[in-house]
C-alpha cells in the first residue's frame, strides 16, 4: 500500500477574506515573502507524503473532498488514505502531517489537538474511501469524523489550527511566524 495522499483543499470562495479588506484571494495573500498557499504546499513537500492539489470549483468542501478522494483513488487503487488539508493554514508543521499519516496505520481517523482544539489536516484510511467519495454539501467530512472512533492526536503545532479567514487572521499568522523565526 502507498504513503496516504495530502489531499490540499484551495477551491474555497475566500469571501470573509475580502469582505475583512482583503485586496487578493487569501490564498494569493502574502506572508514572509509568500503566499499563503505556496506555505502551506511547502510543509507537504516537506513532509515527503504525496500530494494532491483540489482547486477546481465545487459547490461545498464536502464536493471537494469527493473530487479529491475519487481523483486520487482512481490514480492509486492501493492509496492507503487521505489527509484533508485546507490550504489556508500556511504555519501547519510538516512533522503533524507525518505525524497524522503514521496514526492512519492503526486508526480508521486520526485528528490532531492542540492544546484541546481540533485541526488539520484530519486523515482517514482507506477504509473511509466511499463515505468520503459520497460527501456533498459545507459541512466537509464532520459524518465521517462522527461515524467512526477517531483517534485524537495530540500535538505541539499552531498552525494546525491558524487558518486565514480574514485580514487580521494573516497578521496573527504574521507575528506567530515572526516569533518562530526568532532566536
């Protein structure tokens, strides 16, 4: 079986994001010299996992997710999993994606916490394959989550729960990167 598949989220609208005064798509919005998606594909190429950018329109992220999932599956047949990363969470740590994807050996959903909030990206195994592929809607994959035991993993990564929705949230991941970079 292959490594599970980084399935990177960027189809999304971003309205909150420019309604906040936004002058670009988030995920063209700079941070430290780059955009808030090329950051986030850096800690997945970091990662050495596979990846696979989702940004063609779809009606909700659950439709997204199903895209992303029957793509995938239908390039690799023996793809061990998924791991569902929105890309606006440009500060996510290359190790919590590593970290996700080595739970998936032993648990059908792996999810990881920082200090009790939930985050990304959340993996499921193989065994998820078809709910995924028959998601629709806003809500994601919150009736996979629920569905099945999922495992919490602890982790010491920010930016698996600093996504951008708006002005203020970049300079929040501005000065969290500011400080990450400092001696």
């Amino acid at each position: 079986m292959s490594a599970p598949v980084v399935i990177v989220l960027a189809s999304g609208r971003g309205a909150r994001f420019t309604a906040s005064g936004g002058a670009s798509p988030k995920l063209q919005a700079q941070l430290a010299g780059k955009t808030v998606l090329q950051h986030t594909l850096d800690a997945v190429q970091a990662s050495g996992l596979p990846c696979y950018l989702q940004d063609s329109g779809q009606p909700g992220m659950g439709d997204s997710i199903a895209a992303a999932v029957r793509a995938t599956w239908q390039s690799d047949p023996q793809c061990s999993g998924w791991l569902i990363l929105p890309a606006d969470l440009p500060l996510i740590q290359s190790t919590t994606l590593c970290a996700v994807a080595a739970g998936l050996r032993d648990h059908e959903v792996v999810q990881p916490v920082y200090r009790g909030q939930c985050g990304h990206p959340v993996g499921f195994s193989a065994t998820c394959g078809q709910a995924l592929m028959k998601l629709k809607g806003d809500k994601g994959a919150v009736s996979v989550v629920q569905a099945n035991a999922a495992l919490a993993l602890i982790v010491d990564d920010v930016g698996c729960v600093t996504d951008i929705d708006t002005v203020a949230d970049l300079r929040a991941a501005e000065r969290l990167l500011r400080r990450s970079l400092s001696p």
